[in-house]
C-alpha cells in the first residue's frame, strides 16, 4: 500500500507525457534552427534588419533594443543563433528545462515584437512552449534534469 502511495504522488507532481512530447518537439525545431544559423555562419544583418521593427517597439523593449542590442549586432546575433541551439539541445535532452525554457520564452517573446510579421503567431507559440515546459519541469518526467536536480546546485534546477 506504501508504494503504491507514493507512486502516486510523485507521478502527481510529474509532468504529462504530452508536455513531454512538445519539450522534445520544440527542443528539436530550435536545434535545427540554431544549428542552421551558427553552421552558416552568424551575420549582423540577423539583428540589423530588426532596426526599422525596434524603432515601432513598445517604450522598454524600444529602448532595449535602440541603446543596447543595435549598437552591438555581432554579438546579440550570436546570442540569438547560440541561444537557439543550447536551448533547443536543452530541450531535447531535458537538461535545465527550467532554466533553458525561461530563456526561450524570454528569447522569443522579444522576436515577436521586432520579427517578421508572417512569424508572430509561430514565435508566440515557441515562447508559450518554452515557458510552460518551464513552469512543468518537463524535464523531470523523462529527461537529464532526472538526474542533474540532485548532482548541480539547486539554483541551476530550480
């Protein structure tokens, strides 16, 4: 009767199988994209071409993106291209998924304000996937963060 108790309760506290599911399937799409993005070699024009989309930003994301990402496009094109590889290897592997989700969704809900138009509703859709893969620890139904929550510190798992 004991284990079937807590059987129960630690399945209760364990993410679905379909949650499961989208983190590979999102981890994956991000992998191919990063991938494709350092392999080809990363270009300023990957934030350059945010210019005209920045400057009809809402006030915060206007000023983020006028006085801190624009005057350092080879960097912030990095963090892009890097920032979709890690997080989609994450995700994949269910390592870090709250960590790596939180910055998928920060990465993606601020594409959504300077990125094409014909993107937004498939952007939006990867920032609500990361940051509900987040909030799930859908790593820890099948994953590396079964592993890595007892050997890293708690911040890096939390």
């Amino acid at each position: 009767m004991a284990n079937g108790g807590s059987a129960g309760a630690a399945s209760a506290g364990s993410p679905s199988w379909g949650l499961v599911l989208i983190r590979i399937a999102v981890g994956a799409i991000l992998l191919m994209a990063g991938w494709m993005k350092v392999s080809g070699g990363v270009s300023d024009e990957l934030v350059l071409g945010t210019r005209e989309a920045f400057s009809h930003a809402p006030g915060i994301l206007r000023a983020w993106g006028e006085n801190v990402v624009l005057p350092h496009p080879s960097l912030f094109a990095h963090l892009i291209a890097w920032g979709e590889l890690l997080g989609g290897l994450a995700f994949f592997l269910g390592a870090l998924t709250r960590p790596a989700g939180v910055a998928i969704a920060f990465q993606f809900a601020n594409f959504y304000f300077v990125g094409p138009e014909n993107a937004k509703n498939f952007v939006l859709l990867l920032a609500v996937c990361g940051i509900g893969c987040a909030m799930s620890r859908a790593g820890r139904k099948c994953g590396l963060d079964v592993f890595l929550d007892g050997v890293l510190p708690r911040w890096m798992t939390w």
